[in-house]
C-alpha cells in the first residue's frame, strides 16, 4: 500500500481511502497511517494530504449513504450488500437511528466493521442528508487528524508498534484455537458420557424386564 501511495500521492490516498469507505477490506486507519509518515518523510506535503484523508473517508460514506437512500431496502437483496448488512442488522441500525437519531452516525465512524453498514442504513433510513454529514464530517475530523498525526510525529515507533500489534494478533489467535480445541475436546468428552449413560440406562430397563 505505501509503494502505491508513493507513486500516485495524492489521488492514490483519495482512492484507497474511497474503497475503504465503500466496504473493500482495507482498513480505514491504514491509508491514513501511511499518509501521516510519508508526510513526514517528505513524499507529500501535510496540509494536502491530511485534508484529501478527510475527503476521501467523507465521499466513501456519502456514496453509501447515497446508496441507500436512493434504493431504500432493495439494496438489502443486492448479493454484494447481503454480508455486509444482513436484514436483521440493518433493522437493528434503523431502530438505533430511531431512538439515538444522528449519534449513530458519530459512533460507527470510529468503530471499524460497523461504519459502512451504519452509513448506508442512514439512507434507507431516511435519515436527513444534512445532519448525515455534519455529523460525520464532525466524526471524521476527530479520528482523521488523530490518526494521521500520530504517524506523523512518531513515524519511527509506528513500524515497532504494528510489528508489536501483529505479535499480539498471532498470539490471540493462537490462544483462540486453543481454546476452541479444548471446547471441542470438552464437548465431545461429554457427548460421550451422556452417551455412555443412555447405554447404561437402556441395559438397566432391558435386565429389569
């Protein structure tokens, strides 16, 4: 992703940033990252790319937010969006924009997974375009710039803290397959066992007649 960035600046973060938006498995933060250290580095200059950062995570969720509010819930059949936002999940979302109304929007900007479901259910639900992005472009200046200048200013600690979050990541999912080898061998003990008592009951009633 940095060698792409290096080579198209500008409009590569605009893009990635775009695509992130709109659902493709790319973390939001990791564009934004980069951004920050090739600023430091000098390959872009900050105060162009830290607002093509906001701009590129605001028209992803505009698009989205677009998406739904021109289709409403057919989009809920399109295969694409059927992952993404199971019916059950977008009519948890529309009930939450009923009772909290806009602060939904602020909250899944900053959890990752939700955000897109979020923003694309804010159409469907007719939520007002205004408020939308008022309450997102709020949203997005907070994590955006926060983000983008912790890579900036501790651009050489940034690599030792994802190699750090990577080793704690492998580590969970080792400690996860553990876990879940010994529920299974658990489970399976005890299927035996009950198992074994039927037997056992069944010979009992077989013996007494």
């Amino acid at each position: 992703m940095e060698q792409f960035l290096e080579e198209f600046t500008y409009l590569g973060v605009f893009l990635v940033l775009f695509l992130a938006g709109l659902g493709v498995p790319i973390p939001e933060e990791m564009p934004v990252l980069v951004s920050g250290v090739l600023a430091h580095q000098g390959v872009v200059r900050w105060w162009l790319a830290l607002p093509v950062c906001v701009l590129g995570v605001l028209a992803g969720d505009v698009m989205l937010y677009g998406v739904g509010h021109r289709w409403g819930e057919r989009v809920l059949a399109w295969p694409p969006v059927r992952s993404l936002l199971p019916r059950a999940r977008a009519e948890a979302l529309k009930a939450a924009y009923r009772r909290h109304g806009v602060k939904i929007v602020f909250t899944a900007r900053h959890v990752v997974g939700l955000r897109a479901a979020a923003f694309l259910t804010a159409g469907i639900a007719r939520v007002p375009f205004g408020r939308f992005l008022a309450t997102d472009a709020a949203a997005a200046m907070v994590g955006v710039p926060l983000a983008f200048g912790l890579a900036y200013f501790f651009t050489e600690q940034l690599e030792q803290i994802l190699t750090d979050v990577h080793r704690i990541e492998r580590w969970l999912v080792i400690l996860a397959l553990a876990f879940v080898a010994v529920w299974l061998a658990v489970r399976a003990y005890r299927r035996s066992r009950a198992l074994e008592r039927e037997a056992q009951a069944a010979a009992t009633c077989s013996s007494s007649k």
